[in-house]
C-alpha cells in the first residue's frame, strides 16, 4: 500500500492537485474504452457479392447478357442476377445483427464518481479519473476504475460482471497480497464496472480505461474475430467444386462443339452459359438460409434465442460444452443440504428434531433476509446465504414471520469479526442474545466432534455458518461484551446445489459424443463437487484453478486438455485458451457464460451462448445465442435441433445436387455423341428454381430422426458429402440422366403417331422426364425409410409444394405458357412414356434404401 502511495505521489488526504492530474492524464491515458473502426455496408455487400457460388452466377450472368443482346430475351441474366441479389441480401441481414459489445461495455462505466482533488471532495464523470486519483466508495455506487483500497468499512461488492459468482465480495482493504491470486480473491481491490452493495471505502486509483480489468476485456474481445462456421465452410468448399466442375464443362462442350464444326461462336459459347447454369443450384442458398431460420424458429420455443442464424447449425455439430456452473448448472439459489445440533446426529433430510428447528428457527432470527408471499407463492429478498434459511423454513412449514421477536439491537457482519449479532426479548425473560458466523469466529478448539462435523461438510463443498448464543438480563453498555460467553448450538451446511434436469441433460450430451466442461469463478472445491455429482467429473479427471492454468504453457495446455474437465477460478484471458486449446484439437466448441468476463470467450468460441436472465449486456451482445432460462438442459436440447437442420441441409443438397449433376452429364453426353443439346438454357432454370427448387423448401421443416441424439458430432472437417451422402447422389443422378436421355432418344429419333421425331421434341421429353423426377425425388430424400412408410401426407409443406409444383410444371407444358421454357405439344403417348419413365426414381431408390437398410447403415446422416 505504502509503495502505491509513494510511486503515484498521492496525498491521501488532500488528493492530486491540477498538475498532477495533467500529468497522469498524458502518461497513463484517458479513462475510455476504445473501439475498432466498423467496415461500411458497402464493403459488407461488396464481401457477401464475391463469395464463391455468387461470384460463378455473376461470371456466368455476362455472357447470357452479351448473348441475349441478339435476341433482346434477357430473362436468363435478369434471373441469375435475381438470384445473386436474394443470396447477398440474405447473408447480409445475417451479419447485420446489432455489433454492441464494446457499446455495452462502456456503458458499464460508471457515469460519476466522487474524488478529493486538491483537498476539496467533489464529483466528476467517470471518465477523468485519472491513475493517483483519490476515490470514495458509497453503497449504490458503480466503481469508475480499478482502485487499491486504502481503508473499508463493511465493504460488499457485487463482482459478477467479472466473475461469474453472484454472491457479494467482503473487501479488506488492511490485506497485504504479495502472490499471483484470482480477481475474485483480490480482496484489497475493487474494479471498474463493478457495484457497491454495502458499506463504504477509500483508495487510489490504479488502473483507467484499456489498462483496467474491464478495458482488458474489451480488448481480448475486440481482437476475437469470428470466423466461418463449419457449414460455411463447407458450403463454400461445395461452391468451389461446383465451380470447377461448371467452368471444366462449359470449357468441354465448348471445345467438343468447335471440333464437331458448324455451330456458331455465339451459340457455342451461349451452350457453356447454360452449363455453368446447369452446375450451380441456384435455390440452395436460399434452402439453407430458411433451415437455419426454421430452426430459429423452433429454438425459440425450447428457450435459445438465436442472434446469429448459422450458430443454429454449428450448435448441432459442438463436440465439447464448455458451461459455466452457478445458475445454469446449479439453480442460482444456496440450499441448506445439511445441519447439525451439537450432542445429536447430523440431520438425514428426514423429520426435524426440536432441537434442529430450535437451530434453524435461531438462524431465521439472526438473518435479514425476508420473504412475500404472492398469489400462494413465497418471494425471499436478501443475501443468498440467509434467503436459504428463509426457504428451508417455508419449505418446512414453520416460516412465521409475524409471530417472530421485536429486534432490539443488531451488531451488523463485517469482515473483520465475520459475525453478526442480535438481540431479542427471551420468552422465558431477559433477552436473547444470538450470534452466526465463520466456524473459525465461534467454535473453540476443543470442541472436537464439531470440528469434524465440520470437515465433513467441507468435504462436500457445503458453505458452512455456525451458530451460538447466551441468555442475558441487561444489555451491557459495551455491546462488544454481547458475543462473549455464548454457547455454541450447532451448523448449517449450505451449497448451490445442481438444477434437477442438468444431471439427465450431461447425461444425454455424453451419449450424444459431447464432452461436457465445467468452467466457473467459484472454488475448485466447491466445483469438483458439482461436477463429480453431475457426471462432468469423472475419475482420474484433472480440476485445474486459474493459478495452475496460468503456469501452464500452451503445448501443456493442449496435451493435457482432455483431461481437464473442471475449470475453477479463471480469468478471462484463461476461458480463452481453453476454448482455443479445443478448437486446436479440431474440436467444435459451444461456450456458455454471463458476466463481462466470458464476453471475449464467447465470441471466440464456435457457439457463444450467453445467459438471458444472469447475463450482462455485454455477453449477450457478443454470445450467438441467448438462453432464456439459464439452463444447461436448453443447450442439450438445441443442438439436437442444430443436428436436425444439418441433417435437413444435407438432404437438400443430396436432392438438389442428383438434379445438377445429371443435368451437367446430360448435356456432355448428347453433346459428345452428337446428339446435340438435350435441354435448352430456360428448361434448366425452370427445373433448378422450379420443378426441385420449390418442394426443396420443405426439406427445412422435416421432423428429426428417432437416433438423432445417439450418434457423435460431425467432425469439423467432416465433408457434405460424408456418411454415404456421395453414394447416394452418384445413385440418383445416373438414374436421371439414363431416363432423361430415354426420353430425349424417344423425341428425337422414335416415330409415335401423331407427331415427327425432332430435336424439339426430345428437348421437351427430355424437360418433362427430368422436371417430373426431380420434384417427385423430394419423397425420397425426406428420410431414411420408405415413402410407404412415412407416407407422402406426413410433412404437408413438402406435399404442398410438390403439388404446386407439379401443377406449374402442367401448366407450363400444357398451355401456351410453353413457349417461355421451349417445349412444343407432346401426345398422350409421349406423356405416358414420360410419366412412367420419371416414376422410375422412385423404384431405384426404394432398392437401394432396402439394401442399406439390410447392411444396418442409414441411407442420409
């Protein structure tokens, strides 16, 4: 203390004067937090329009536009544009979410604080404190920046933005601590950001703005930049593909059309056009962005409020929870587990004793606690420790606060006695005299079997509060003498105990392949315990507190990582190179948090997920998702649905891409064999946005499978087209192209009656086989089992919008609408040919979901 007096020149009781304060102000900076500068909208847009699958559409939309020149049809671009405008747009109002981290977190600055300057008290905005400058502390009070303290009274500050514990911290400004200790152990600190909840203080300011604990963390979270998703990843990976196979066809055909001579350079190059629009799905994006929203939607219902769309799919693929305990764990309300009454048992959660309520019933008057009752329901108001022993009273029907004593005098606790003494009129005369605290302050030495007592709560991580008291006939002048002489009666033993569903919760993350991790600011102790009775701790795991974790070498961090499931005591720096020392090992990370504290390891994490209730602003604005409830149950429960919408976007891309793929290798092979084109440009943007891009939007509300939750999460670096997803694509897309070309050969080349062979004809065959089993596809990708047993009924967006579908498509065919997509009249013969030869997809598939059901694999996971 003397050292920080003498190196920043502060007199304690005058303060710095004017040139001091200049001083301080130049060398150590301003009081503020800084913010990075925010990329424009412009350049937001400008991003989004580049990415891969826009970026082909827009290569692609020159050529069309130049070639359309000709004809004045500019239908073809003006759609690809359209749908590169609907993707940018998209993707744009997803990142658009409200950026407030930092915004929130300089309002957590205090907006006044009262200094002594020049040996006058007075009191200023926050943000000119300076380091040196002399602070009082009031209760109510908001701190302005870190402070030494110089002296305290009952000081009680409430630190959770920092640490995660709810429960006040009594400060001890006379603490001399010379050893690296935790935040949350730092006793003869307060810190900016943090509240005063009692008691008042003096001390020196130590710390502003970026250098103080709050302007540390909005620097960690400034400098954590959130990167792609998996599925973004993945999507972009799949554009590339798609690309590459666009730009390799288009460049093939055109080459194929130059050696085969007397095409001209103009259709030639219009053909290639039409490839690259065969290769890109145009729907997709679209598809995965209502999947996302669908699920949205549905975590909404389960309590996890999505701010950031794609986390809905990342959540589904976490491999590791890493949860805070204290309210979303536990209940957020200390639970008296255990008592005993000296000479007796300890007492077995069965019928109180006399003396057990004689013990509680001498707690209820020496607390401050109180409690309301509202429409039947009992509402307690006070410190977390004594609002316990008003609940066990209610709990135990003998909570009757009209009837209790008159108070006729209180020594309030501090920190130095850590005890709290009352006095009451005794019913038999004189008065009572009742006094709780620390075990240490009340039990002498001898008294053995308390002290064992005692060591067997503690064993359990159980809070423990003594208690003792004396009958008197006066109150003495010296109200010290009150807790002098008393006889000790017994303990209490009380813990945050773990909420009912969190232990079914970890249990079904663990079958579902998810490591659970406890991360809290309370003690490794206390920690161990829930997590042992939880089943986040198991044997032979490791508990590691800040102190350790801080000695500890990243490369130590990482071999060790797996073996540490119980994290206590850590500082924000630390969540971070937990959540990163995961990720290094290709692990998909959710992270839960509520206090400023988490903010940067939320946004580093692969799912932020902030509490709704206990959260702060500041970890709510950098989190992905908001728990309504608090409630670890709800994560478990969300990434089941995250799993359904993955499981969903692969089966739209299986649906999607047998259509595309087919189209691609169907006009190669009539070009190659001299068919020419088997499809013109406006017949393959019908079939992509149309005929399978409509009943596609209903892959995003199919219901999840019975297994979902018995399998292990998707590895990061797991493919879309994994688990048999290539198969299965390779086995629909040869069946369309081997019946669209049926159909084109029985166009082109076969004499039926009433019509002439033309390349017209197999055009439009070729259009109506393919348009009619591509939309009738979206039956098979829907699951796993057969269309006859789940029915065609049983999810009604997709059978809604395989109608329109299908009533677009015969709307398009049978009326003069034809023109617009190429296809001249077909003759019933035609028609039945083509129906029959478009049922065939549903044969095929129905074979060889039987032979993978028959080898006990799934045909999409």
């Amino acid at each position: 203390m003397n050292t920080i007096k003498e190196y920043y020149k502060t007199n304690v009781s005058e303060g710095l004067d004017k040139e001091q304060i200049t001083a301080y102000r130049e060398k150590y900076g301003s009081n503020v937090f800084q913010e990075a500068k925010q990329k424009s909208t412009f350049q937001k847009l400008l991003k989004h329009m580049f990415e891969v699958m826009n970026l082909v559409l827009i290569i692609v939309s020159v050529p069309a536009f130049y070639l359309s020149l000709e004809t004045d049809n500019f239908t073809k671009p003006i759609v690809i544009l359209l749908i590169v405008i609907i993707n940018v747009i998209v993707a744009h109002l997803q990142e658009e979410r409200a950026e407030t981290a930092l915004s929130a977190l300089k309002k957590l600055s205090a907006p006044n604080s009262t200094v002594i300057r020049s040996g006058k008290l007075s009191t200023i905005p926050s943000e000119e404190l300076v380091v040196g400058d002399l602070i009082q502390l009031n209760a109510g009070e908001q701190v302005g920046a870190d402070v030494r303290l110089l002296s305290a009274n009952s000081l009680q500050v409430d630190e959770s933005s920092l640490t995660g514990e709810s429960e006040a911290i009594e400060k001890d400004a006379s603490r001399e601590i010379y050893e690296n200790v935790p935040l949350g152990d730092q006793v003869n600190m307060v810190f900016s950001g943090t509240n005063v909840l009692n008691g008042t203080a003096k001390g020196i300011v130590v710390a502003t703005g970026m250098k103080s604990q709050m302007g540390q963390i909005a620097q960690l979270l400034e400098d954590q930049v959130k990167g792609k998703t998996p599925l973004q990843k993945r999507i972009d990976s799949l554009a590339k593909r798609l690309a590459a196979i666009a730009f390799g066809a288009g460049a093939v055909i055109f080459l194929v059309n130059l050696l085969h001579g007397g095409i001209p350079f103009s259709e030639n190059m219009m053909t290639a056009v039409i490839l690259g629009i065969a290769a890109v799905p145009e729907t997709l994006p679209v598809i995965v962005t209502l999947s996302l929203v669908y699920g949205v939607e549905n975590m909404a219902y389960k309590k996890a409020i999505i701010r950031n769309i794609p986390a809905v799919e990342t959540l589904g693929n976490a491999s590791v929870i890493a949860s805070d305990k204290t309210g979303t764990l536990t209940q957020n309300q200390m639970t008296i587990q255990q008592l005993w009454v000296q000479g007796e048992d300890i007492w077995q959660k069965d019928q109180l004793s006399d003396k057990e309520k004689d013990l509680i019933y001498k707690f209820d008057l020496v607390s401050n606690a109180t409690a309301v009752q509202e429409g039947g329901k009992w509402e307690t108001h006070g410190d977390p420790t004594e609002t316990a022993i008003i609940n066990f009273l209610i709990t135990h029907n003998f909570y009757q606060p009209d009837e209790e004593p008159e108070r006729l005098l209180e020594l309030p606790f501090d920190s130095t006695r850590k005890k709290m003494t009352v006095v009451v009129p005794n019913e038999t005369g004189g008065y009572l005299v009742i006094t709780k605290g620390a075990f240490d302050r009340l039990v002498p030495e001898h008294f053995t079997e308390a002290h064992d007592i005692h060591d067997t709560f503690a064993e359990n991580a159980l809070r423990v509060l003594a208690l003792s008291y004396k009958v008197i006939d006066e109150i003495p002048e010296d109200h010290q003498l009150l807790e002098e002489g008393q006889t000790f009666l017994g303990i209490i033993g009380m813990i945050d105990p773990p909420r009912p569903e969190s232990k079914r919760a970890v249990a079904e993350a663990r079958n579902a392949g998810i490591i659970p991790v406890m991360i809290t600011g309370d003690h490794a102790l206390t920690a161990k315990a829930i997590a042992q009775e939880l089943d986040i701790y198991r044997e032979g795991d490791l508990v590691v507190d800040g102190i350790t974790l801080s000695n500890m070498s990243d490369d130590e961090l990482k071999e060790n990582i797996e073996k540490i499931s119980v994290y206590a005591r850590v500082s924000p720096e630390d969540k971070l190179r937990i959540v990163k020392a995961w990720q290094d090992k290709k692990h998909i990370v959710a992270m839960t948090g509520d206090g400023v504290n988490d903010a940067p390891s939320l946004r580093a994490a692969d799912v932020g997920t902030a509490m709704g209730i206990a959260g702060t602003e500041v970890a709510k604005n950098a989190s992905d998702i908001i728990l309504a409830d608090d409630n670890f149950a709800t994560i478990v429960s969300a990434i089941a649905e995250g799993r359904r919408v993955y499981i969903n976007i692969k089966r739209t891309i299986y649906y999607l891409l047998s259509a595309n793929i087919a189209e691609i290798l169907i006009m190669l092979i009539g070009a190659i064999i001299g068919w020419g084109l088997p499809l013109t440009g406006m017949q393959l943007l019908y079939i992509n946005v149309l005929a399978d891009g409509i009943p596609g939007f209903g892959l995003s509300r199919e219901t999840s499978d019975k297994y979902i939750m018995n399998k292990p999460p998707i590895d990061v670096n797991e493919s879309l087209f994994s688990r048999g997803v290539s198969q299965r694509i390779f086995t629909s897309s040869t069946t369309f192209i081997i019946i669209s070309l049926i159909g084109f050969y029985i166009g082109y080349f076969v004499e039926i009656p009433g019509s002439t062979p033309s390349l017209q004809l197999g055009q439009s065959m070729t259009f109506l086989v393919l348009a009619l089993a591509s939309t009738y596809h979206i039956f098979n990708a829907r699951s796993n089992d057969s269309i006859f047993q789940d029915g065609l009924y049983s999810n009604k967006t997709i059978f809604w919008t395989t109608v329109i579908s299908l009533g677009t498509t015969f709307l398009f065919t049978l009326t003069p609408l034809r023109t617009f997509i190429d296809v001249i009249p077909l003759t019933a013969t035609h028609w039945l040919i083509a129906l029959l030869l478009s049922l065939l997809i549903f044969v095929v598939i129905e074979i060889e979901k039987y032979l993978i059901k028959k080898s006990k694999k799934t045909f999409l996971a």
